[in-house]
C-alpha cells in the first residue's frame, strides 16, 4: 500500500511532519484531516517508481488514451500498442508497467498512482473521478482541453519573450566581438601612433579589454550559484512559498506570474467541477494544480474551511491573495448552476491577462537591453575617435 508523507499544520499554527499508510492520496488526506490537521504539503515516499517523461511524451500518452478509449479499446490495449510503437524507451517502460498493473486487476488511475512523478495528482483524481462515475472516456477529453489551455498559455508566454532573447543574444555576441577581439587591437593601434590615452573613454576601454572575461565568469558563476540556491530552497515548504513570494512580487513578470496562476487555478477548478469532484478535494487539487505553493496554501486552507461546515463561496472570500473576480465568478457558477462554464471563461481572461503582462515585460527589455548596447558601443566609438581627432589635429597644425 503505498505511504504518502504529509506537512501539516496544527491548530496553533505549528507545522509538523507524519506519514500515512493509505491506497489512494484522497484517502491519505482525508486520515490527517480527522486527526484536526491541515494539509499543506505531501509526497509519495514509497509504492511508485521515479521516471521523467517530456512534455510530448506525456500529452502523447494522454491523446492516445482518449482516443483508443473513445473507439471503445479496453485501456490495457492502448497501452500496449504505445508500449510497442513507441520509440522512447522511458514512455515504453511506463506503458509496459502499467499494462502490467492493469493485468493485475488495478485500475487505470491506481496504475498511474506508480508513476506519481509523471502524472500530476489533479490528473490522477480526475481520472478517478470519471472511473467511479461511469465517464473516464469524458474525463481525459476535459483533461486533454485543460492540457491545451495549458500549451496555450505557456505559448502566450513564450512568445513574448522570443525576440527579446534572440535580440539579447545579437547584442551579447556582438559585445564579446567588440570588447575581446577589437578593443585589444585598437589599443595597441592608438599606442603605437603615439596617441593621447589618458581620455577616459580610452581608460574605459582598456578596463573593459582587460576584464571583461573576468565579469561575464562572475556574472555566470552568480547566476549557478543563485540556481543552487533556488534548488536548496525548493526542498522545503518554507523554502517554496519563499520562492513564489519573490516570483509574484518580482517586478514587470510578477503580475505575468500571478495571472497565469490565477489562470491555471480557475482552469482546474473548472475539471473538477464538470465531473463532480468533491468540493473539498477540488479546492485542495486546484492549489496543487496552479504551480504556485502560496497560492496552493489558501487553496488548502479554503479546503479545510469547508472541510469544518463553511460554504465554498464564504470559504474562497475570506481566503487571502485570491482576485475578487474569481470568487465573484465561483459563487455566480454556484447560484446558475453553471459553475464549470463561469470557471473556464474566468481562466480564458486569465490567460489573456498573462499573455498581455508578457508582451508588457518583453515591452520593456527590448529598450533596456538597446541603451546597454548602446552605451558600450558609443565608448567603444569614443574611445577609437576622440584620439585619433587630437592625432589629425596635430597632424594638421606641424603641416
């Protein structure tokens, strides 16, 4: 039976370590929850096997289960055929193990339950849900449109950024050009015609010769030690809300970070509600699913609200840090009876937001990156021209 560690909060406030023996991670959730704790971080320790699928791969597996599954293919077929056709040796090992869970009499989402490092938690609940209702065939079609809302916004990020990068790269090679290559030579040229280097572009220049290689070494030995950093930190809880505190309140992409959250928050919350997951593991699995622990915090503490009697609307409004319109829309879904459509046009207009925050940031980089570029050019020119003018000059007047 596999064990799930969990860090939960205690009513004073105090945060505290246990391990649960349970089959699933609802079940898991819900022994601490009647022990008077509040979940806020958990990990599958032992019962699953660690493997890594990329991106492709993953949605891969997931479009062609919807599809066999929907032609009416029993899912250890498909899985089979994946295994077989398949020419990534780690989407055939996960296929294969779990055409061999299915064999031994588990179901699909148990059988995911092994790789918990490739199926994230709200996927493998989704897919319980609809193999308890009748409809797993409708539930990865919700999960396949929730993976394309996601290619989608991260494509509106991305895009964004684009040109900036391959800008930044022109201007970085054409700066290394200039400062390792040229500047040596033209020093050397400017000594040798006995020009007059105590111009202080010229002493700008030759600091730049001397040591630039010395601080680009710096700078990157900075950013790897600020990534080892960021590792360390991510193997905490504390360490995690510290490091989305930073990213929402980073300025030009915190507001980027925050919407496309927010995005991904309403986005899960929408599958959940289509197929009739429990409020409280719907709140609970949304916060796992926006990718972000602070916000994932409140989601949790609105779970354990309603976990206590509270309405999930009164639950969600008096939970700090989540947008008002987002509650707005949760208690309109509830009242219509139309939660699941309000949730997915409030992720929509999340998206939308996020894609113009990235455009925003990228906005503003190109111009950072052209003055920097421009003020190591004109020393560059400065350096060359100012004393070659007193040269010509000197030359002019023995004439």
């Amino acid at each position: 039976m596999p064990e799930y560690r969990f860090v939960a909060q205690e009513a004073s406030g105090h945060r505290r370590e246990l391990t649960v023996e349970a089959e699933d991670l609802p079940r898991a959730v819900g022994v601490v929850l009647r022990q008077g704790l509040r979940p806020v971080r958990y990990r599958a320790v032992s019962g699953r096997e660690r493997v890594r699928l990329r991106w492709g791969e993953l949605t891969g597996l997931l479009h062609e289960l919807r599809e066999g599954l929907a032609t009416g293919q029993p899912a250890v077929e498909v899985l089979d055929a994946i295994a077989r056709e398949s020419d990534s040796p780690r989407l055939r090992r996960v296929a294969l193990r779990m055409v061999e869970e299915l064999n031994a009499g588990r179901t699909l989402s148990e059988a995911m339950e092994r790789f918990a490092d490739v199926f994230p938690v709200h996927w493998r609940a989704l897919i319980r849900a609809g193999e308890r209702s009748g409809t797993l065939t409708a539930a990865l079609e919700s999960l396949d449109r929730y993976r394309g809302h996601s290619m989608e916004l991260a494509e509106r990020i991305l895009s964004a950024f684009v040109y900036p990068v391959i800008i930044g790269f022109f201007l970085a090679s054409t700066l290394s050009f200039l400062v390792v290559f040229l500047a040596p030579r033209l020093l050397q040229l400017l000594e040798e015609l006995g020009a007059d280097i105590s111009w202080t572009s010229v002493r700008t220049l030759r600091f730049l010769a001397h040591y630039y290689l010395a601080l680009v070494f710096g700078a990157v030995a900075l950013a790897v030690l600020a990534w080892l950093g960021a590792m360390w930190m991510k193997r905490t809880p504390a360490g995690r809300q510290r490091l989305d505190y930073w990213r929402l309140n980073a300025p030009l992409v915190g507001a980027m970070y925050y919407n496309a959250a927010i995005s991904r928050l309403a986005d899960a919350l929408c599958l959940f509600a289509r197929h009739r997951v429990d409020m409280v593991t719907a709140l609970r699995l949304a916060g796992e699913a926006c990718s972000n622990d602070i916000l994932g915090s409140v989601m949790n503490g609105a779970a354990y609200r309603v976990m206590e009697g509270v309405p999930p609307e009164q639950a969600l409004r008096r939970s700090p840090g989540l947008p008002r319109d987002l509650v707005e829309q949760f208690h309109r879904g509830l009242e219509r009876h139309r939660l699941p459509e309000c949730l997915e046009a409030l992720a929509a207009t999340y998206r939308r937001r996020a894609g113009r925050w990235a455009a925003a940031a990228a906005a503003v980089i190109e111009p950072v990156m052209a003055i920097i570029f421009g003020l190591v050019v004109g020393t560059v020119i400065c350096a060359v021209f100012a004393p070659l003018v007193g040269i010509i000059s000197w030359l002019s007047g023995v004439g």
